[in-house]
C-alpha cells in the first residue's frame, strides 16, 4: 500500500523565497556595512582595490552560507528518522545531490577567499601562487581557510557515497565533518591577547556551530521537508528543541564574544566603545538581529507548532522566510565584524 503524501502548494516558490531571503539579506547588509565603514585613503598607504574590499566580504558570506547549507542537510536525516523509509527516503535522495554540490561550493570558495585574503594584505599586486603559499604559511587566517576547505572536499567524497550507498554511510560521520570545516572561521576574527584567549575562541566556535545548525536546520526543513505535512509534523518538533538549544547558545555566546573582546583589547574601553567604534555599532546590530529572531521562532514553536502536530495548513513558510532573512542579516554583519575597526 502506498502512503499519500499531502503536498503544500507552491513549494518551488517557497524555496525560492527561502532561500533568496537568505543570500540577499546577508549579501546586502555585508556590502552596506563594508560601505559603511570602509578606510578613508591616506597619502602613501596603499588600500586595496574596490574588487578585494567588496568582493572578499561576499565570498566570506556566501561560503559561510554553503557551510550552513551544507550541515542542515546533514543533520536532516538524523530529524527524519530511519524508520519509515518509504516516505524520507525521497527527501534524502534530494538532500545528499545538494550536501556535495554546497560540499564543492564550500570548497571552491575558502580557495578563493585565500586569494583575495592574500591580494588585500598586498594591495595593488596581483597575488603569485608562491605569494598565496607564503600567506597561507605565515597567517592563520589563511591556515584555517585552507583546513576548511580541505573538510569541505572530504565531505563532498563522503557525500558522493552516501548518494549512491544511501545511508549506509553514517549521517552521524557527515555531520561531524561539516562541523569540522565550521571551527576554523572564528580564526578570521579579532585576536585577543590574554588569559582569556581560548575561552573566546571555545565560545566564538560554539556560536558558529549553533548558528550554523539552527539556520541551516531551518532552511532545510523548509526547502525540502515543508511541502509534507505529515513529515513537518515529525520533524518540525525536533527541530524546534534543537532550534531552542541554539538560541540560546547563540546569544549568550555572542553577546560575551563580542564585549568581551572589546574589553580585552588594548585602549578600547567600555561602555563607551559599544556606540563609538565601528565594531560596537555592529556588535548592537547583530544582537538587534537575534532579539528580532526570538518573537519569529516563539511564533512557529508556541502558534503554528500546535496546528502543524494536528496536520493543518499554516503560514509557517512565510514566518521561515522572515526568520531566515534576518538570519542572513546577521551574517552579513557577522562577516563585517571580523574586519571592523576596535578604535
């Protein structure tokens, strides 16, 4: 006997909706904060060229967002569940092509983001390969680029065999890559000399790590899972207790993050800096964003969550959309604050 899966309408316009408000929201406030808070020229320092200034940011944010993509797709069948492979096993099907493709994506673009690291720390050269390998072995910023890149090409390996082995290949390895590829991000961001250096760091890699769940968990359940009511009805309450976790790790942890590298940073003093630096304005921005989240996620979990269990209809897409938008706001200025100015 068949089961009969009960479709939502319009499901490729819900994606595109998704997944739109995603990149444009973190690609536009990216290239509006950069805008915002870019050098001033000073006769005789050399700045870089408007295609590294603008174009490095982008290619941070859209390989943070082919990490986040690619670690909601692997957590996806660990929220379905293995046991009515009947119904998730078209939805995996779905998801595994899309892990390597975002796998590749990842990849592609830590390699290029090395280069442009490498251009703007010599401006108006264009960069050699041996001025690339020189980059890569005297800074970490480029280190990290590269052991993230070298996880994204060993998920996409994983991945092709989990596309024609199914899930034979554990989900639990995939996930632990993906993860893996996230740790070195936080690398890119201010360094603080202290005592409280690796505290900051362990924090700043938790708050990658829930920020990638929740909002690639999300994205997921919505682009492939929403248009089943009868599979959101299994996983959305999964989800949901996931999505509680993270927010809660997600805001502490960057609220902390980001005052207490401001606190330990030479000559920067606090409360004043928050609204005076160009990094506090944008640390007020991003916890603006996360506070904007909370009344969106309460309304899915507390409203649309009950309906969903009873396999009603819900606007639960359009609230997704809004919450992922501002998602991608977030990281949009989470990309800017790894540049910002302390002063």
């Amino acid at each position: 006997m068949t089961a009969t899966v009960e479709r939502a309408p319009e499901s490729g316009t819900v994606r595109r909706l998704v997944v739109g408000g995603l990149v444009s929201g973190a690609v536009l406030s990216v290239l509006v904060v950069t805008a915002l808070t870019a050098e001033e020229a000073v006769p005789g320092i050399a700045l870089p060229g408007p295609l590294v200034e603008y174009g490095l940011p982008v290619l941070r944010v859209l390989l943070d967002l082919a990490a986040v993509a690619v670690v909601g797709l692997s957590l996806l069948p660990k929220m379905l569940g293995f046991d009515d492979p009947e119904r998730t096993e078209p939805v995996m099907r779905r998801a595994r092509p899309l892990a390597v493709t975002f796998a590749w994506a990842w990849a592609v673009l830590a390699l290029v983001v090395i280069v442009f690291q490498t251009a703007e720390l010599n401006p108006g050269a264009l960069p050699t390969p041996g001025m690339i390998a020189d980059y890569v072995d005297s800074v970490g910023a480029g280190q990290g680029m590269l052991f993230s890149a070298a996880c994204a090409l060993a998920y996409a390996g994983i991945g092709l065999l989990a596309v024609r082995f199914g899930e034979k290949v554990p989900a639990e390895l995939r996930i632990v890559i993906a993860f893996f590829g996230l740790l070195p991000i936080p690398v890119t961001g201010h360094a603080v000399d202290s005592v409280w250096h690796d505290p900051i760091m362990i924090s700043m890699e938790l708050h990658v790590m829930g920020s990638a769940a929740w909002t690639g968990g999300l994205l997921t359940i919505i682009t492939l899972v929403a248009a089943d009511r009868e599979l959101l009805a299994r996983v959305l309450p999964k989800f949901s207790r996931l999505a509680t976790l993270a927010l809660v790790l997600v805001s502490v942890s960057g609220l902390v993050n980001g005052l207490a590298t401001m606190a330990l940073t030479q000559g920067v003093e606090l409360p004043g800096a928050v609204f005076t630096s160009d990094y506090g304005l944008l640390v007020v921005a991003k916890t603006v964003c996360v506070a904007l989240l909370v009344p969106l996620a309460a309304h899915i979990r507390f409203r649309l969550l009950p309906r969903i269990a009873e396999r009603q209809g819900t606007a639960v897409a359009a609230w997704a959309a809004a919450e992922i938008t501002v998602m991608g706001l977030a990281y949009g200025i989470a990309v800017a604050l790894t540049t910002a100015s302390m002063s």
